[in-house]
C-alpha cells in the first residue's frame, strides 16, 4: 500500500476524522446488503440541523439517491443526518429505485429528527433490498455513538482501506475542527467517480458560502485525479456547517478564506488516498505544471498527462520504454 502521508497538505491529519467535529455522532451495521455479511449502512446524526452543500457526479445517469440529494439540496440546503449504504448503487434501477431512495431518506429523517440526504455505492442495476436497508437505519439509529464506530469501514466497495482526515484553522475569533471520510478506488477520473465523500465543520456558514467553500474545495482536489478515466453514477462529496443565527454569525471575509483553506486541505487529502488506493494501483504520482499563462492551461496540461495510457503504463511498469 502506497503511504500518502509524507504528500498529505500541511495540517492534515489521518489519525482524526469527521467524529472529531463537536456535536457528530455515527454508527454502522450490517443490513445483509452485501452477500459478505460485512458493515454496509452507515448512518451520521448531527446534534442539530447543518448547513448543507454538495458536488455530484456529472453523469447523465445519475443514480436516484444523488437526484433526490441534488433536489432536496435546491429546495433547502439543511440536513441533520446522512445515511451511507454499499454494496448496491441503487443505480440504473428506474422507478422503484428513486421510490427506494426516498423510502431510504424518511426513514433516516424518522431516525434523525430533521432533514437527512441518503447516498449509495456498489454494485449497479440491482434493485435494494429495501426491507433490509429500513431495517438496518433503525439498528444504527439506536447505536449511535460519538466515535462513530465502523462508520468509515461501512462505506467501503473495493477499496482495501479507510480514508480519514482531520483539520483545524483559526477563523474569525475561534479555532474550528474541519473532519471528513471518504471511499473510493476504482472509475476514478476528473470531475469525480465512483467515489462518496463526507466533510463537516462547526464553523457556521451560510448555505451560499458552503457552497463557494465547497466548489473551491472540491475543484482543487477530487476534480484534479485519475486512475482509470472511467466515470459513474453516484459520486458525491457534501459538506457540513453549523447553521448560523443570531448568537452565532456567519464567517465572513478573511474567516471564510482560512476556512476555505482547510476544508481544501481535507479535500485533497481525501483525494490522495482514494488515487493511492486505485484498484491494483502500486504507485501514486502528482503532477506539477510551472510557467502555464492561468489556471485553466495549468489543468489542460496535466489532465492531458494524466489521463494518458501511456504515462500510466510506464508509472506502473517503473519504465519509460
């Protein structure tokens, strides 16, 4: 396994994760998704209604859970809880499947109290055994624990380990603890793949800034990796703020800005595991681009190295020829 640690952002850490931010807890269980009997349902419970913001896939066939996150974040970007299962995408799986994905979100609102999002992974065009997934949010709803145990483990497809990071920035007139967890290996190309990820803060944020905070974020890092250059349907990365109010403002100005720095810096650490755990990767590199006129040459140039087959033939075979 390749060890990203020496690479990770300045700042980061990979002992800490999102159960370090005040006021999360999460439990894990096996519902029977997956034919293993391993952890595959994972639910996360805020103590109160979160400021909520995300980035999904791009893919025409985007699967129900991440339409009706989309939807449910345009009409009202607030949630208290999030419900993870793997071992099915619930993808490719029509009306039933949307039918699913709502059935999946009432019962995490029922066990949350308040607006929950649902996300999926795993195997596609297989219908959930939706009993069973009911089920299981009622188990981990009654353990729900500070630590969060088993919640990074029940993410997890084909990956062959957690992905965890931890970050803390002073902002305004506090320090605030930035924490996140993530899964994914395999179909990983720009603009995501294949990939689920959770970021929270206690930093108070207003949903405009969540969102600018977040596509800055996610811009910087799960956009800028490949391993196969295949894509997906159900990549998600949703971040988690508390919601301001009278006794507790918004950040703003150069508040926002350190924030924005560490919630960046979560991001790419994220990132940096999913690439270093690609399915059968054995080596990772980053690329660097000096002298490019702007940003977006900066981008052109590696994403055209990055993406080659031949580049990455010569990487995994340690030679050039």
């Amino acid at each position: 396994m390749i060890d990203t640690r020496a690479m990770d952002p300045a700042g980061v850490a990979r002992d800490g994760d999102l159960f370090a931010v005040p006021g999360v807890r999460g439990a894990a269980v096996a519902s029977g998704v997956k034919p293993s009997g391993d952890l595959d349902l994972a639910l996360v419970v805020f103590d109160e209604p979160m400021t909520a913001a995300g980035v999904f896939t791009r893919s025409a066939t985007a699967a129900p859970p991440v339409r009706l996150a989309r939807a449910q974040l345009r009409e009202a970007p607030s949630a208290r809880a999030v419900m993870i299962n793997s071992g099915n995408a619930n993808a490719l799986t029509g009306a039933r499947g949307m039918q699913d994905a709502r059935t999946m979100r009432d019962a995490a609102q029922a066990a949350s109290g308040g607006p929950a999002l649902v996300l999926s992974t795993g195997v596609i065009g297989v219908p959930l055994p939706i009993e069973r997934v009911t089920a299981g949010i009622e188990r981990a709803a009654a353990a729900l624990d500070a630590s969060g145990p088993g919640v990074a483990r029940a993410m997890l497809t084909t990956d062959t380990c957690e992905k965890r990071a931890l970050a803390r920035c002073a902002a305004g007139d506090a320090e605030h603890v930035i924490g996140g967890l993530a899964k994914g290996s395999g179909m990983i190309h720009p603009n995501m793949a294949t990939m689920l990820a959770l970021i929270a803060t206690d930093a108070p944020l207003t949903p405009a800034a969540a969102r600018a905070v977040l596509a800055h974020a996610v811009d910087r890092s799960f956009h800028e990796i490949t391993v196969d250059g295949d894509t997906s349907t159900n990549d998600a990365v949703l971040l988690l703020a508390r919601t301001p109010h009278a006794d507790r403002p918004p950040l703003e100005g150069g508040a926002i800005e350190a924030l924005q720095r560490a919630v960046t810096d979560v991001a790419r650490s994220l990132a940096l595991q999913v690439v270093a755990d690609g399915e059968g990767a054995t080596r990772l590199m980053q690329i660097h681009v000096d002298g490019a006129a702007d940003r977006a040459e900066a981008l052109a140039v590696a994403s055209a190295i990055g993406r080659s087959p031949l580049v990455k033939t010569a990487l995994a075979g340690g030679d050039p020829n």
